[in-house]
C-alpha cells in the first residue's frame, strides 16, 4: 500500500445519518449548538447566550433534563424540549473490580456496544474510552483488535462516555455549588479502548475539545492521551487540532516484529513514525511521548530489544510504559516474567527513560489492557451457539 495515499475508512465505518426525529445536543460543537438553536427559531442576539447556558448545563452540571435548566424562561425550555433532546449511551452492565476497576459495557445507536474502563489510583482516576466499535488493526497480541469493525462513534458517542462515568461516579457539581477544591474522581481520559482514534479524527477532535472546555467538564489538556498505533498523517494534526499528550503502541523494535504485532507498520514503518514523532509539534521535555511496550515473553523483550529501544527513541523527550501481556483465551503468546521485564526496564531506566510497568487492572472482569468487549463476544457466540445446537 503507498505510504503516501491519503487516509481512507471502509465505507460501513462511517456513522450512519441519525435517524429521523429530534436533534441530540451532546456532542455538538459550540458552533454546532449555535446553529441548531438558531434554526430552531432562537433569535440571533439571544443564540450566542442561550448556547453558553445549555452549554453549562450539559456540561458543567451535567443536566439531562431542559425543565431543570432555571435560567432558561418556561416557553423556551418547552421550544428545546420539542426540538432535541440530550442522550448519552445506555449503561447495560456495570461491573466491579476487586481492585476498584470499574468496567461499564455501554450501548448505542443500532444497537452496537462499547466498553468504557475507570481505573482508581491514589491520586488520580483515569477513564479509558473507546472510538470505535471493534478495530481495524489485528494486533496480534490484542484480544480487543480480533473483533471486527462496525463502525466509528459519534463524537456525541465519544463525550457521552465521559457523561455517563461522571453520572455513576457522581461527580456533578450541584447547581449554585461553587466549591470546585475537592479533587477529582475522574481527573484523566485516556483514548485507549476500543478503535483507533486516528482513524475517527474529526469525532474523536470534537469530543475531547468538549471534555476541555473550560466552562463544561473542563479538563486540562495535559490530562487527556490520545493512543495510536502510528497514523502517521494525522499526528502533527493531533497536536494542532487537539493539543492532548500522545501515546504510540510500539511494541517492537525491528519492522520484522512490529508487522506481526501491529500490521499497521506495514505501511508506516518504524523510521517513518520515529521521523513524524522528532517532529511533533508539542513534543518538548514536559511533555514527553509515551511509547507503550506490551511484553511478551520470547518475542520482544530481549536485552538486545531494549537496547535497541532506547537507540530508537533517542532525542525524543519520551517515557516507555512497559505492559505485562494479559493474556486471554487463545492467545499466541504469553507474558514475560516478572525478572525479565525488570531487566529490560533496567537497562531502559539506566539510558534516561523512565520506565513504570504497568500494574494490571481489572483483570477478574475482563478490563485489562487489549481484554475490551472479549468477555461479552465469547458469551454471546456460547449463547448462539446452545441456540443453533437446539434449533432454538
């Protein structure tokens, strides 16, 4: 495939028009909002104060219903009523883990589910959300990447997520509260569910900008990564365009490995993505790149990997999550030890990185790193299955 072709997507990735009846004002941009509440018969010198009400409403205080919104007068709270309404994905199962993961499987338009995974720590709490529904990328050593792609989410799709998180966390300020000083329950986001978030730009773009809006839920940009496993096209545009830290899926350290752990080298090789990250335009000492290294025994985690590692990245402000291999049904491979990731962190810790592994999370429910939506796909095929079996 040429490097250089533009980014194309399948078309059966596209979301599909909405259907028919009121307009949803999540995930409208400010722009967006103005506009459809102009053309639902706003006046235009009340538009721009009407949207920045709504706007705090959905956002900041989290309000789903238009007769809360108390600033708003009684007939224009009936007019929104009858012309949108505010939805957010539908919570299916909620699941906890013995570690306090929490693990929401979420359903959307057409019926389609998504995983959203809350992970609790000492001093910070970081959802992790999903872009898509299913993946195009076949990583070999992801579970989540073997379920195929339906569709991209809406950015309304993409916020709700953060929406729905706060709704079960409880994190909505109550209106007239203006004590903001207690820390926050859900103080990161992380684009590093389901989907590659690079190849759904413009919804993931539009979500995140709403999630750092500073008059709605207000996130520093600093706390929000984008994953990706090496568009290599769209990264400069992520820094201009979104702004938020980067993350890239390495994993490997020669083009031989890497097109096996993550196809998606075949087109934009280990050189190409280290040349495009040199060049990131927020790359700077306090923002560094996180590079992602999965560990799996035998196949990448040999001192002479990690030596060649650090040659790799060189001059590149970077820190490397190492990843213990969570293993699921199948699975071609297995995790490295626990002495071997630490000599390969070792060695990257001793050139100038720094190098946390990651501790697994969730693992009981399934909401483990590359684990996303496999618990539920391998009961829904056992349950067509018995029913196939039994001419139900």
């Amino acid at each position: 495939m040429d490097a250089k072709a533009p980014i194309t997507q399948d078309v059966l990735t596209i979301p599909r028009k909405a259907a028919d009846g009121p307009l949803n004002l999540v995930g409208l941009t400010r722009v967006g909002l103005l506009e459809a509440l102009i053309e639902a018969g706003t006046p235009q010198k009340q538009a721009k104060m009407r949207a920045g009400q709504i706007w705090q409403w959905l956002y900041h205080w989290g309000v789903r219903d238009f007769d809360k919104m108390t600033n708003l007068s009684k007939d224009y709270r009936a007019l929104l009523a009858r012309t949108f309404v505010i939805a957010v994905p539908e919570v299916v199962t909620r699941q906890v883990s013995e570690d306090g993961t929490r693990k929401y499987l979420v359903r959307i338009a057409g019926g389609h589910e998504v995983e959203v995974v809350y992970i609790p720590e000492t001093d910070r709490g970081t959802l992790c959300i999903s872009s898509q529904v299913g993946c195009t990328l076949t990583c070999s050593f992801c579970h989540t990447g073997t379920q195929k792609l339906v569709r991209n989410l809406t950015a309304a799709e993409i916020v709700g997520q953060v929406m729905v998180a706060r709704d079960d966390l409880d994190e909505w300020p109550q209106p007239g509260d203006r004590n903001n000083a207690a820390p926050r329950l859900l103080s990161n986001i992380v684009l590093m569910g389901m989907g590659e978030p690079l190849y759904n730009f413009e919804n993931v773009r539009d979500a995140m900008k709403i999630a750092m809006d500073p008059e709605g839920i207000a996130l520093s940009r600093r706390r929000i990564t984008l994953s990706t496993s090496g568009v290599v096209p769209e990264m400069a545009r992520t820094a201009e365009e979104i702004g938020c830290q980067l993350a890239i899926s390495f994993h490997a350290t020669t083009d031989e490995v890497r097109d096996k752990l993550v196809p998606i080298n075949k087109r934009w090789p280990v050189v190409e993505l280290l040349e495009a990250l040199r060049s990131y335009p927020k790359v700077s000492n306090s923002e560094r790149i996180t590079f992602e290294y999965v560990m799996l025994d035998g196949v990448n985690d040999s001192d002479a990997d990690a030596h060649r590692l650090v040659k790799l990245i060189e001059g590149i402000p970077a820190k490397i999550n190492l990843i213990p291999f969570n293993e699921w049904p199948g699975a071609p491979y297995q995790r490295s030890s626990n002495n071997r990731i630490r000599a390969f962190a070792d060695i990257v810790h001793r050139a100038g990185y720094s190098s946390p592994v990651r501790k697994p999370r969730g693992e009981d429910i399934m909401a483990a790193c590359g684990q996303l939506k496999s618990a539920t796909e391998r009961q829904r095929k056992s349950r067509a299955q018995i029913a196939a079996e039994t001419g139900l």
